[in-house]
C-alpha cells in the first residue's frame, strides 16, 4: 500500500467543494443534453410517427405489376392468327460467377453465342444491382431450355425464364392488318399517363394490335413486394389484385382468301384489299412488301428492326390505306355515272376515237394510238376498251366540278375511317383545291380538267377508298366504312358482334346509270374487254381495270418493255357477282403495267378461292372445275 | 484493508447498469445481423465481452494508485502501439487503424485512450494546484495531444474527437479560471472557419449534409435520412425484436456499429429508446457520484476522465442517429459492435470501480 503517498489528498475544504461544484456543472450540463436528446426522440416517435411509417413502408414496400396474357386475334371462322405462347429464355444470374472474365468462354461454349456478343449484352447490365438476371439467349427450343435445366448442379448460374411471347402463327401473312407489338415507348407514356404504362410494357405497335390494343392487352394485375435495400424481392404480401387476360377479337378476315392472296401476289409489290359490299367488312388484305410480325416480339432483333424501317421500299407502309396514287381509268366508271346522273349525255351518247384529241395547244392521247384509235364508241363499249378520247371530251363538257362533286359522294378525298390507326384521304382536285395547294399557279386550267377525266392529274385515291367505291356500285350505292373486326370478346368466353352502323352514306342513282355501269364493267371482263384475264365462267364478274402512269408513255415506246421500275402502276377494281354481289376488291399493283394483265390474274386467284368456297357451302360444287378449267 | 470490505463498497448498481447496456447492445447486434454478411458479429460480440470484462475485473482488484504508479509505462506502450500501427497497420475504410496479433485485430487507438485517462489523471492528481497554470495547461495539452495526433494521421478522426471531452473535462475541473475558459472559447470560435479549409472533402460534406440532409439523398445524405425513418417510424412502442424493417432490410448502414441505437428505437420504440437513455444517464449518474466522492485528487481525476470519454461518446453518438448532430462515425460504447470499443470502455469502468470502491480513507 505504498504509493497512496505519492498522491495528495485535498488540500482542503475549499478545494473539494470547488472540484465538486464543477462536477456538479458537468452533471447539469450532461443531464440537459439527455433531455434534449429525449425530446428529439419524443418528436420523432410519437409527433412524426405517421410520416416516418409512410416513409418506411415506401421503403420497403415494392408494387410489382403482373402482365396479362394478350388476347388471341382470330380469323372470321375462329381459326387463331395470333396469340401469345410460352418461350424460354436462357438467363444469367452474376452473383453466381465467382470469376466472369474466365468463365465467359466456357459460357460462350455452351450457349452457342460468340464471347464478343455475350460481352456486349453484359455490359448494357453494368450498374444494374447484380442479383438482377441477365437474359443471355431468348426463346430457345425446348430442347436447349431441357439441357439448361438438366444441368443446374453444374451450372448453378444458369437458369430458364418462361415468358409468354406474342406469337403470328403465319408470320407475314396479313402483317399489315394484324400489325405487331412492342415495348411501349417513352413518347407514348408521357402521351397518356391515364394508361399507365409500365416501363418495357408490350404494347399493339401497329394494325389491329395497336388499334384494339386497350381490349387486347387486358388488365394488369399488381401484387406487394418486400424488398431489402438493394432491391430484392424477400416475401410477397397477400395483398394485390390478379390480372385479366386481354379480350379476343375476331377479324372478318378469311384465312383462306388471304392466304389465296399472299399466294397470287407473289413476289409483286403493292396492295389488295377485298370486302364484303353489303357491309364493308374486309375478307383480306394484303400489302406487300411485308415483313413477320414476330420479328418485333423479339428482344434481340434491333438488327432485324432496323433493316426493316431502312428498307427503301418501306415494307411496314399498309400500302392498302396509306399509299395514294392516281385511280387511271377506273376513275371513268365515276365521270359515266356523274354523266348519267347529271343528264349530260345518256348511255347512247356516241364519240369518234381517232387515237389523240387536240384540245388549246395540248394533243391528249388515247392508248389506242397505235392502232389508230378506237372509232366510233358508245359509253358502254368506251368502258369496256377504256378509251381516253371519249372520256376527255365527256369531262370537257361536264366540267371539274360535277367531276369533283361525284368522286366525292364516292368517298374520294376523305379517309374511309377504316380501323387501322393511320389512313391517307388522297385528294380530288378543283378550281378550290388548286387555290390552296399551288398558290404559285392557283388557276384550274382546262387542260388539267381533261387528265382527270381518265384519272390522272392531280387525282390521288388509296387501294381501300377503291374497294369501297366498288362495293358502293355493286350493292346499288350504299357507302360502307371498311372495318376490319366482327366481334370482340367482351367478358371471358362472350363475344357479342359489333354492332356498328357501318353506312357512311347512300348514294342516290337511278337504276338505269347502275344498270348501265354494272353492264359495262361485265363487259370489261366478260365481253373482250381489258380485263378478260379475271374471267371465271358462270361469276358474271365485273370490274374495271387502270393504270396509273409512272412514266410518260410514248408512242414508240412499247410499255411490256420497260424496265419494271418505270412500268406503270395497274389497277383492277371490281366486284362479283353482278346481279347480288357477294364481294367487291381493289387490286394494285405497283409497276404493275398494264391492270388487265398483273391485277386481273391476282383478283382471280381469290376469286377463285371465293367462290369455291360458296359452293361448299351451299352444297353446289358443279361449278369449281369449270371455274378452274377457264 | 480486508478484501471483503472492499466488496462492501462496490458500486454495484453502476455495475449491473454496465452489464444491462452490454446486453441489450448484443440483443440488438443479434436483431440488426441475422441474415446479413455481419451474422457472425454477436458471437463475436459476446466473446469481446468476456474480454472486457476480465480486464474490468483486473482493472478493479489493482490499487488504482498502483496503476497510477505506472500509468506512464501503459501510457508508453500506448504510443508505441499507435506508432506501429502507423507502420504495420491493416488499412479499413482508407485509415490505418488497426493492430493485428495472430488471428486477433484491435485498435490501439482505444487502449490509448484509457492509459491517456490514467496518465492525465495521474498528473493531475501529484500537482498540487490553485487554478490551472500556464505549464499544467501545456502538459494537458501534450499528454492529449501526442495520442491525438498519432490517431489523426490513420486517419481516424472519430476517435480523436473523443479526445476532446476528456481535454474540456480535466480542464475544467481541474480549476481552468472562467475567463480563460471564455477567452478559449472565443478563439475557438474564431479558428472555426479556420479549420474548415484544413477539412478533408468528405468531411465538408458530412457537416453540409448535416445542415441540408435532403441535399444528396442517395449519397452522403443517406444515412440519415435513413436512421431518421428508422427512428421515427419505431413509434412509441417499437416495431418489435427481429421486426425493425429499416434495420432487417438493410436500408440503415452500420445498423450494428454506428446506427445500433437507430435499430433499437426502430423495434423497442420511444419506450425503448427512453429506457437505454436511462441506463446511460445511470451510468453517467454513476461515475460523477464516484467523482465528487473521491478521496484525493487521483480518484477524482480517473472517475471525471473515464465519464468525460464515455459521456462525450455517447451524446455524440446518439445525436447523429436523431439528426441532432452531423455523422462522425463514433460507437456507442457497451452497445455497438467492436471489440476494442467495448473492451477498452469496460476497463475505464473497471477504474471508476475501483475509485468508488476505495473512496473511504481508513
């Protein structure tokens, strides 16, 4: 006990009460800070307890959005054109890869993808929390996603993600109307946030599946997620709602005319378009070129994706509602009945074809230059051997605005609000029009009056506004709007029609101007006309061929021989049968030539098809082999 | 003295208050790891406190006159140990602050605090003095400051902050005159903008973070923010034991370490959080009253240099997790993880034991 000594003791009373005292401050001041720290606790805990909670449950608390399985699209006889299947998709899991730089080889050994590629999809995942998996390899077979599975010892870092995918049975069969979908894009969720998209949400992108996108899609589902704060998913709350799967929609589409079609249009480009005329409803439509539809449910296909938008000849355009060109001499069915109807010349009215009509200081050809000119014609035999001069001195004396007036009651120069998403008007020009659209040369010349007597000038129609046309004379004037969907489902496993008024408009002729039209374009078919080539025996079809102009024929030029680039565009615009049509069409083709001899055959081939079918149907076959034989 | 006397006089309510904050600091390490990388902490935890607790035990059966005999040859070794630890150190989080021998790590920065204390209060306790004179100051301040300074070039700066309530403590009572006490003041005041040119870049952003927490809520504002909600949502009764989302899902960093009391306020509340302040103003309470009753001046000094650390530890500590305070990185000693943190706060209590239980001069 020795070293107590060494330290002194209080030197005396003072100094013990002044270290106490201090002591004592010290004490004070300690206690005061507990007691601001105990307020500070009392202000979060019980003053700002709901804000912290909330704060805390947004925290933790994750919403996780369940996809609905899209709704099938189907043919008017319920056969599927689309629908969603399941794919396998190989995935990576990195936090599994004790080294990634060695294993990649090895990877790339097994999936069959080159180490560069596998590199680059890696990379577009850096800075992504690592327990978030990287698809490496999408919808492999099955027998890949087996050998995957089969090996999840060895290979612990690899898994199969089943994913459904939108899926085109036909690939580019009726590309055009079906359209495709994708990833919703950013524009698009900023363009209606009533949608509530979520981001990488599969969307209709184009045709009927952007179009009926919002009852196809379905209704997503959502469920309440735990999450740690890195992001993974601990445990799922009970708490959600489930999703309902997208609605089917029954297209009026046949799958048997439209795959006549595809077939008939070989490797042409253009479009077609064939309606039922007593409602409008489109049998099939085809616009080539196209493209496969699955192509944009892949993931990885930006190649792909990018050579089709590129492509020169802009194989996603539906050339059927958005390609405007002129109408040719289809549009002289047009300038007869507004003859007829306005009483400027009766179906006797003869004219004298010498081959080229002199009119000012301008010489109008007819296509029969060649040959000397057609001679004396009537409006029937004028129709039917297309003759320019006769319709030239018609419109002469018609003048544009009963021209323009017609073409317009015909649902020219407006959109026929068919249910696609993107539809052109064309124009149908006049002295009004030219005023607005050429303001350096605002005057309506005569002349131009004279081109669009057969169809060309100005004059700009699409492929559905002509098979709309034709309809309106093969059912005697009714103007339907052409629509693509018969019925929609509209609870799980109902599917109630739309019920739709579909008429745009009647259009009041006299029955002689119909008779005599309808007469004529069985005559264009049937009687020596330019489009015998479309002829089946016992059809009585009617229809009317065009051609409209790329390059200035002259009259040493043989047409046949062009390069096709600068060969005309042909028309063959029509319907069948005569007397209580059962289908009505517009066929284009694009450096087609002449209309009566690449759109006649096509419109045939599904005719063919058509009527086939009819004969099942009613149980009288007697005709098909005749048909066939002609 | 007879060795039953002196159990007589042991403190034992500053003792059971001690092992009470050990245990619930190794409930909530318990809570605030399983299912983490840190799970193996609490075993970890527990062998530290039988560490501590033997050299508490030791630090208690010693005269504390003996240890003050020799506090100058701890005071060495403490030193040396920061010394080599400057040379042979195991760099952690960009500083150079810890010791290995053998499969053992600690921070000798901890046991520098302790032979510090014993030094200082050794010094204080042989002088015998009217106020504070200029020369006792000095050697306050070179006694502080070497160990300081060792500390800082790690650097750790949390741990030498903890230096600076141990300086303003022995200061303070050992009879600083008020006028220079607030001429000190004064100065330091004015040094303050001074000293914010020599901060390094993340410590200007602690402090900026301190005054506008929603600054860079992704990044240095995080971790308040995040202990924030952890406190607050805890409520009045707590989110309960193993249920505190904020802590269990890893939204607080160093829930175990430097957030561990963020974790229990989360799951034991207002209640519980009111309860832990308590037993640290027990403790605190404790070691004053072992202060005043002293019986010399050595006494007095150990007892108000172990407080002063401990104290100014724990205020610092649980002023960051209420946002009273910027981040500084300092434990809460007896509940945080770490074991030096734990072991060397343990043989400070060790020496307020022995003060209490040989105050009565025979």
């Amino acid at each position: 006990m020795g070293f107590e000594q060494d330290y002194k003791g209080f030197q005396d009373y003072y100094e013990a009460r002044r270290l106490n005292v201090r002591i004592l401050v010290i004490q004070a001041l300690l206690g005061a800070v507990l007691v601001v720290y105990l307020l500070a606790f009392w202000y979060l805990q019980v003053v700002k307890v709901d804000h912290y909670r909330r704060l805390s449950d947004s925290n933790r608390l994750r919403r996780v959005t369940i996809m609905p399985l899209r709704g099938v699209i189907k043919d008017s006889e319920n056969r599927v054109l689309a629908n969603s299947r399941i794919a396998f998709n190989i995935r990576l899991d990195r936090e599994k890869v004790p080294e990634m730089q060695a294993f990649l080889p090895r990877l790339a050994g097994i999936l069959g993808i080159p180490e560069t590629t596998l590199r680059e999809r890696l990379a577009k995942y850096r800075g992504r929390p690592a327990f978030e998996p990287v698809i490496l390899k999408e919808d492999v077979d099955l027998a890949e996603a087996a050998y995957i599975e089969s090996r999840r010892l060895e290979l612990p870092m690899l898994s199969v993600e089943v994913e459904s995918r939108r899926n085109y049975l036909y690939g580019p069969l009726a590309a055009h109307a079906l359209g495709y979908v994708g990833e919703v894009s950013e524009d698009q969720i900023k363009a209606d946030p009533s949608a509530a998209y979520d981001l990488g949400e599969i969307v209709g992108k184009a045709g009927v599946e952007k179009q009926y996108d919002s009852g196809l899609k379905g209704v997503k589902g959502w469920k309440q997620v735990v999450v740690n704060s890195f992001g993974r998913e601990i445990q799922e709350i009970e708490e959600g709602r489930k999703s309902n799967p997208g609605r089917a929609l029954r297209l009026s589409i046949d799958l048997d005319l439209q795959r006549a079609l595809e077939e008939a249009y070989a490797d042409e480009a253009g479009s077609a378009v064939f309606l039922d005329p007593h409602s409008g409803a489109v049998l099939a439509m085809i616009s080539r070129p196209a493209f496969d539809s699955n192509v944009f449910s892949r993931r990885f296909s930006q190649d792909t994706w990018e050579g089709l938008v590129r492509d020169p000849r802009h194989p996603l355009q539906n050339r059927v509602s958005l390609s405007k060109f002129a109408p040719g001499s289809v549009f002289k069915i047009i300038m007869s009945i507004a003859a007829l109807e306005e009483g400027i010349a009766t179906p006797a009215r003869a004219d004298h074809c010498t081959g080229s009509w002199r009119f000012g200081d301008k010489t109008f050809q007819c296509w029969a230059i060649r040959k000397g000119g057609h001679g004396y014609l009537k409006m029937r035999e004028a129709i039917i051997q297309s003759c320019n001069v006769y319709f030239y001195r018609l419109g002469n004396e018609m003048g544009i605005d009963r021209i323009s007036k017609w073409a317009h009651r015909f649902g020219f120069g407006e959109p026929t609000g068919i249910d696609l998403p993107h539809e052109e008007a064309g124009t149908v020009p006049d002295p009004e029009w030219k005023k607005r659209a050429n303001p350096r040369d605002p005057v309506w010349h005569p002349g131009e009056t004279i081109s669009v007597s057969i169809g060309q000038g100005a004059l700009e129609v699409t492929p559905i506004q002509m098979a709309v046309f034709a309809a309106a004379i093969g059912n005697g004037g009714t103007l339907y709007r052409p629509h693509l969907v018969l019925s929609r489902e509209v609870r799980e496993g109902v599917e109630e029609d739309e019920h739709q008024d579909y008429v745009v408009r009647r259009i009041d002729m006299k029955a002689k101007t119909l008779e005599v039209i309808k007469d004529a374009m069985w005559g264009v078919v049937n009687d020596e006309g330019t489009g015998g080539r479309a002829r089946i025996a016992g059809r009585d079809i009617c229809a009317k061929t065009g051609t409209a102009q790329v390059f200035k024929a002259s009259r040493d030029v043989d047409a046949d021989k062009l390069p096709k680039e600068r060969r005309d565009h042909a028309w063959f615009v029509g319907f069948a049968p005569r007397d209580d049509p059962k289908i009505a069409w517009a066929v284009f083709v694009q450096n087609g030539g002449h209309g009566g001899t690449t759109a006649a055959p096509i419109a045939r081939a599904v005719l063919e098809r058509f009527f086939g079918k009819e004969d099942a149907r009613t149980g009288v076959q007697q005709l098909a082999s005749v048909a066939v034989s002609q | 003295m007879p060795a039953w006397r002196y159990l007589n006089n042991f403190d034992w309510i500053l003792f059971l208050a001690i092992l009470a904050a050990c245990s619930v600091g190794l409930a909530v390490i318990y809570s605030a790891t399983t299912g983490t990388p840190s799970s193996g902490a609490f075993h970890r935890q527990m062998i530290w406190l039988g560490i501590g607790l033997v050299l508490m035990v030791l630090a208690l059966l010693i005269d504390y006159h003996t240890l003050a005999e020799f506090s100058y040859v701890f005071y060495g070794i403490g030193l040396l140990l920061l010394a080599l630890t400057l040379v042979f150190g195991r760099v952690v989080n960009a500083s150079k602050s810890w010791l290995g021998a053998g499969g053992v790590q600690f921070q000798p920065s901890e046991l520098a605090k302790v032979a510090t204390i014993l030094v200082l209060a050794a010094y204080m306790g042989r002088e015998r003095v009217r106020g504070l004179g200029v020369i006792h100051f000095a050697a306050i301040c070179a006694l502080i400051g070497l160990p300081v300074l060792l500390i800082m070039k790690q650097p750790d700066l949390g741990t030498a902050v903890t230096f600076a309530p141990l300086f303003a403590g022995v200061v303070f009572v050992g009879g600083i005159r008020v006028r220079t006490l607030l001429i000190l003041a004064v100065i330091a005041t004015l040094a303050l903008p001074l000293s914010w040119g020599h901060l390094k870049p993340y410590q200007k952003e602690r402090v900026k973070t301190f005054l506008e927490p929603t600054r860079d809520p992704k990044g240095s504002g995080y971790q308040l923010i995040q202990s924030l909600i952890a406190v607050g949502s805890g409520g009045l009764m707590g989110k309960g034991f193993l249920s505190g989302t904020q802590g269990q899902l890893q939204f607080l960093p160093e829930q175990h370490t430097d957030f561990v009391f963020a974790v229990l306020a989360e799951e034991r509340g207002f209640i519980g959080a009111f309860l832990a302040l308590g037993l640290y103003f027990a403790i605190i309470y404790r070691c004053l009253a072992t202060a005043r009753a002293a019986r010399d001046r050595l006494g007095v000094f150990l007892a108000i240099g172990v407080v002063c650390v401990f104290s100014g530890q724990a205020l610092l500590n649980i002023g960051v997790v209420v946002g009273l305070l910027p981040t500084t990185g300092v434990p809460l000693p007896l509940m945080s993880y770490g074991g030096s943190s734990l072991a060397s706060t343990l043989l400070g209590m060790g020496l307020v034991l022995n003060v209490w239980m040989r105050r009565l001069v025979n």
